[in-house]
C-alpha cells in the first residue's frame, strides 16, 4: 500500500515548501492553478496516510479523465460542507498502518455513509479500498476485504511493489500492485466485479450503496511511470490509464 516518493533535490525540496506555504501549506496541485467550474467535483483525502505521491497522482488522471474533474482535497475529520456539491470522493492509496488511519477517519463514517447514500460516489484505491471494506472501515461494500497477498493461490509472496496479472472483464491485463486488497463478496451480493486476480479472487469491484456507488480496486490504476521506474517496474502492456478511466465512469458515471 506505500507507494513511490521519488527523492527531491533539496533547492527543489526547499522551493516546493516555500510556495505551499504561501498557499497556506495545500497541495500544489490543489491550488494556485485554475480549474474551469464546469466540470465534475472530485474531492481527495490527503490526509496523513504515509504517501504524499498518492493524492496527487490519482488527481492527475482526474483532471485527465473524459469526466475532466476538478479536485480538491481535504483531511479528516470530514465534515458535509466538505463534500458539499461533489460528485465523487477518492480515498487513496497510503501506508501500511490501516488502524491508525482509521483512528483518523473513524469519526468521518457517519458522515461519509450519508453522503453516498445520497447519491455520492466513494472510489478507493488499494489501502482506500480496504476502508471501504469493515474491521475497520466505513462498511461500504456488500462483504469485506482480506489482503491478496494472504488468499490462497495468490500470485505475490510478499509485501513488495510488483505487477500482476488480471482479467478484466475477461481480458488479460496487468497492473501495478502493492499489498492491495481482494475483495469477497456476500453471496448473490448486487456487484459488478471489473477485474479478477490470477486465483479468481475479486480485483476490482463497483457496488451500489444506497442510491450512490462504491468503486474498489486492489491494484492500482493510477500508477504513473514514476512508480514504475521508482521501483524498476515494467508493465508489459505500456503504462496506460484506460482501466482508471473505466474505474472512474463507472464509479460515478458520465457527466
């Protein structure tokens, strides 16, 4: 679930702190740049998760996306005002330390579980998609999470940055992975699964929860070729970003 943070030179490093501190210490992709008020909202936890590549990264393909979002990002405790007139919410990808991010986010459930069940899109990524899950998490999905890399038949050993195989929607592809979920559903749940693992195990999921939706994915589809290089990584299918693309839609549909 800790993903790449290449190395900073430190003028770079010292520069970079410099203007976040003049945007009153947000992102730099959150601010100081325009974003047309047409498009769909997105907003991303980019609370202390342990990966600071992450928010910005799945904030790119956003922006990128055919939805074109604009983003915006926030921290716990989550309030309503704070998902207020969005159309999707993204939890990333983060650190390994799942308890103490809950700690963070545990007050945040209630409001969360209302906001989708109102008709708002959750879309978690790898350890996003474990909070999805229960024990702990906000209980989005119909079932529960368990890591892939201790399901029976699983293609990865350990804990390790690597790629693996799936089939989505029956096709072969692959995709970077670290530690990420799979996903077990209750039986005759209502759930499209996009993706499967190697073993058959759920990858990728979309659910309905209320009159919102819940997107989930173990690996990650996100990953720019700054992962890939940062871990001398290589996706035999080039590093696109169709299969986010498809994510995104069909988490929280067309415009």
């Amino acid at each position: 679930m800790t993903d790449p943070n290449p190395t900073r030179h430190p003028l770079v490093a010292a520069l970079a702190a410099a203007a976040l501190l003049a945007v009153g210490c947000a992102p730099s992709s959150s601010a100081g740049e325009r974003q047309p008020a047409g498009r769909p909202l997105a907003v991303i936890y980019d609370g202390p998760q342990g990966c600071p590549d992450c928010a910005p990264s799945v904030a790119r393909v956003l922006r990128e996306a055919p939805q074109r979002y604009r983003v915006r990002y926030v921290k716990a405790p989550l309030k309503a005002s704070d998902l207020a007139g969005a159309k999707l919410y993204v939890q990333p990808g983060g650190g390994a330390d799942l308890e103490r991010t809950w700690r963070d986010l545990k007050g945040s459930a209630g409001v969360l579980r209302t906001w989708v069940r109102e008709g708002g899109s959750y879309l978690g990524l790898c350890f996003g998609a474990y909070l999805a899950g229960r024990n702990p998490g906000f209980g989005l999905l119909p079932g529960d999470t368990d890591g892939y890399v201790d399901s029976p038949g699983t293609t990865v050993p350990d804990e390790r940055d690597t790629v693996v195989p799936v089939k989505w929607k029956g096709k072969p592809r692959h995709m970077y992975f670290q530690d990420g979920p799979a996903f077990f559903l209750n039986k005759g749940a209502d759930a499209d699964v996009l993706a499967t693992y190697a073993n058959g195990d759920a990858a990728v999921v979309v659910a309905p929860y209320g009159r919102g939706r819940v997107g989930v994915s173990g690996p990650h589809p996100e990953a720019d070729k700054s992962w890939y290089a940062e871990k001398g990584l290589h996706n035999p299918d080039g590093i696109r970003f169709d299969l986010a693309y498809e994510l995104i839609e069909a988490t929280a549909g067309r415009r």
